[in-house]
C-alpha cells in the first residue's frame, strides 16, 4: 500500500514527491503516461549532441526567492537572460516592444519621453479592458497591435485577441526604454544541467517508485493507495462528464542544421508570415558548442497534448463547475497547470505545489490547489 499516489511527473507532482518523500517519509508511486518525468518541462539531447527542450523552450524566471532556494536544493544556475525578437514588416525587432522596436520599425529617433507621447498619441480609449486585444490598442494602438499581436495570437489560440481573457497578453509588458530582455523577473537563470536532470535530483529517494507509460486510468483500481495528488486535466478525470474544457496543443518540429548559429537569439517570433509562431535556437539557451545548431518550430493546433488552457470566460465557468465536483473527493489533491486550468509559468505551479504541501502538512482536507494558494 503506497500513502501516495501521484499522477504526473512535471513540477506539480515531482515538487510534490520529493516534499512527501523527504518531509513526511511517506511512500509514494508517482506515475506518468509518458516515457520521462518533468512533464513539459523535460530536456533531453538529441542526436547530435545538442540539449533540447522536447516540448518547446522553458525559461526559468521567478521574483520569489524561497522558489529558488527550494531548486537550487537539486540543481546549479546558469545565467541566461531570455532576448526575443519578432519578424515584422521584413525586420526582427526587439518585442516586448521597446524604444527600439519603435525608432527601427518607423526609422525614428525618438527618446523615452517621446516615445511615450507617441504611444499616448496612439493608445485607443478603452472603457473597460477585458479582452487580449483590450490590453494592446489601449496601450500601444491599434497599428502595433495588428503587427506584432493580432497575427501571433489567432496562430497560437486559434481565435481573435478580442476573444481571449485580457491575461493573455499581458503577460508582455511594453517598455519605453530600452530594456530588450523577454522578462522582468529578479531572478532569470536555467539549471545548470537541464531541467531532467535537475528532476533527477528531485526524485531520488527510495521512498518515491516512478512508474513510466503508465496511465492513471489503467492502474487506478489495480494499485492500492491512501491518498493522490492528480496533475492531469481535470476535466479527464470526470471521464469529461461536464463537458470537454478546451486545451490549445502545439505540434513541435525539432531540426538539426549544418551551420553553428541559425538566429540571433534564441527565439523568433513570426506574428505576420508562416504557419509555425516562433522557432527556438537552443544553444543560446545553454551556451554550448557545436558546428551544428537545433531548433525547433511551433506549429499550434488543437489536437494533440493538452499544452495550454485557453483563458475565456466560458472556460472558466466550466473550470469552476468541474472544481465543484472536486471538492467532493475526498483524499484526492487537485493541482498544476492541467488541473486547476491556470495558464501558469513554472514558478507559480512550483509555488502551487509547495503551498498544497504546507496544507498536508496541516493536516486540512484535500482541496483544489488554488485553494491552497488562496490561502496563503
Ligand atoms: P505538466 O508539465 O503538463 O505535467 C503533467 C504531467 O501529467 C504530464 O507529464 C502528463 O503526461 C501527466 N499526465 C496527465 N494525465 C495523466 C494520466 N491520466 N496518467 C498519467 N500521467 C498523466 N513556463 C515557464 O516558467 N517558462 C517558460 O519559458 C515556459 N515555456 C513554455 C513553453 C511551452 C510550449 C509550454 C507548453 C509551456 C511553457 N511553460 C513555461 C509552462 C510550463 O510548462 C508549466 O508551467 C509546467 O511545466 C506545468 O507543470 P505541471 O506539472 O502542472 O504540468
Ligand atoms: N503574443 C503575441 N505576440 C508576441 C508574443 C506574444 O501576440 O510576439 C501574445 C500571444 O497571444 C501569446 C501571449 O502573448 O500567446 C503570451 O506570450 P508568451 O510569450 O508569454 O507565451 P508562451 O511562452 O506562454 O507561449
């Protein structure tokens, strides 16, 4: 009898594992249907020699130091600030967009305190910002907008900014000066030997059992437990009883090229042509040597691998009628990014987890994850 079973090996149940295991000394069977751990998250090296992320780039970047105090127990750092351009109007230009996105896309000159006239000038008046396209026209305008967001987020979600929850895209902030890094964040670094191996680190406890290729459903009423952590899409584990909640998948296509550098940067962003949104250039990830370079292109689609819930209204409304159903099992924790249908970085569900673990170790009854955090 294991006292846990956890489903899914990303960071939501691997943080969770490791805290059980090291914390408590309980058992536990974590389970993943694939043929790895680390979810989304799992690097690996390809044929020629090159470490990739298999599920497309993850940039570690955080504000919350007990976050990186908690990794850093399973891994070194390497210091890499995330750069992203975007091919606009035949240019790669600097996005988020910056005081150099604007002087090089109109041939301008302007200074910090002109530009934010020029965006003043621009900026739609917008009574209520609800909407991806909300965010944008109200702070840039409508030109910007429709060059650098409009194309990327219909390819990416498959429907129009002004269909998406405002979140989407404020996530990218716009800069008057000249600041051209992806993120803000206080702390911007990657594990020192990839992400797998990092949660190598995590997992290597004699109380915890991993079991690979293995799905929940085909072991549920074979393996005896106590308690479970489930990581998967929620709306699976209620056989979708209410419905199917909407997940946005991406098909990855992972290529080797004969030359040592591709791109400036790691990351490309296609808002206007081509069918894939961005292509990704590793070795600027990790700074490693070859004569050959890997990337990969991001084709989004709707089938395939739940990769990101899709933030609207009615998504939500559906996520809370299947979170209502969660709070009725008992002894089951529902948490990460699947399961609480939260469009959430790496830290946050590093952080969700470590606050549900604070809840077990109080010994309060299950609940969904974001009740855990609520009540932090
Ligand atoms: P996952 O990593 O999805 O793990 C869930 C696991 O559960 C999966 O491995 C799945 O196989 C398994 N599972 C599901 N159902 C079952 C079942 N029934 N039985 C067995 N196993 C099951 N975050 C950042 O901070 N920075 C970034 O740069 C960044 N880039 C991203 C780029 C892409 C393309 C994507 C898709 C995400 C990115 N993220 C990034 C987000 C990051 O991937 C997530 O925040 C994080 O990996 C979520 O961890 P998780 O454990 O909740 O989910
Ligand atoms: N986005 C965009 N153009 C860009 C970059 C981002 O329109 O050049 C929008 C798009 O809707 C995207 C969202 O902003 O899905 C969030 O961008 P982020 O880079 O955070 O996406 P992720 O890395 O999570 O895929």
């Amino acid at each position: 009898m294991f006292d846990w079973l956890i489903v899914g090996a990303g960071f939501a149940g691997s943080v969770l594992a490791e805290r059980i295991a090291s914390q408590r000394k309980e058992s536990v069977l974590l389970i993943d249907r694939r043929n790895h751990v680390g979810g989304n998250a799992y690097d690996c090296y390809n044929e020629t020699g090159i470490l990739i992320h298999q599920y497309g780039p993850h940039i570690f970047h955080t504000n919350a130091q007990s976050i990186v105090d908690y990794l850093s127990q399973f891994t070194k750092w390497r210091p890499y600030e995330h750069r992203v351009l975007s091919a606009v109007d035949g240019k790669l230009l600097p996005i988020p967009i910056n005081l150099d996105t604007i002087n090089r896309l109109y041939d301008l000159d302007l200074t910090s305190a002109q530009l934010e006239d020029f965006f003043a000038s621009r900026r739609e008046v917008v009574e209520e910002i609800r909407t991806a396209e909300d965010v944008v026209v109200s702070t840039v305008g409508r030109e910007l907008y429709e060059k650098f967001f409009r194309g990327y987020t219909r390819k990416q979600w498959g429907v129009d900014p002004s269909q998406l929850n405002k979140s989407v895209t404020a996530r990218v902030p716009t800069r008057t000066d000249r600041d051209n890094r992806y993120f803000g964040d206080t702390f911007q670094q990657m594990p020192a030997g990839g992400y797998t191996r990092m949660f190598h680190s995590m997992l290597n406890n004699p109380k915890i059992k991993i079991m690979l290729q293995t799905d929940y459903r085909d072991i549920q009423s074979s393996v005896p437990f106590r308690r479970m952590i489930y990581t998967g899409p929620i709306d699976e584990y209620f056989d979708w009883s209410l419905g199917r909640l909407p997940y946005r998948s991406l098909r990855f296509e992972h290529v080797t090229r004969d030359q040592e550098q591709f791109q400036p940067v790691a990351v490309v962003n296609y808002p206007q042509t081509e069918d894939y949104t961005r292509i990704t250039e590793y070795k600027h990830l990790t700074g490693q040597k070859s004569p050959q370079t890997s990337l990969t292109y991001e084709y989004p689609t709707d089938v395939g691998d739940p990769y990101y819930p899709v933030p609207r209204a009615e998504n939500e409304a559906l996520f809370k009628r299947y979170e209502a159903l969660a709070a009725d099992v008992a002894d089951v924790w529902f948490v990460g990014r699947l399961a609480t249908y939260r469009y959430y970085n790496m830290d946050q569900v590093i952080g969700q987890a470590l606050a549900t673990f604070a809840r077990i170790q109080k010994g309060l009854p299950a609940a969904n994850a974001l009740q855990a955090e609520a009540a932090e």
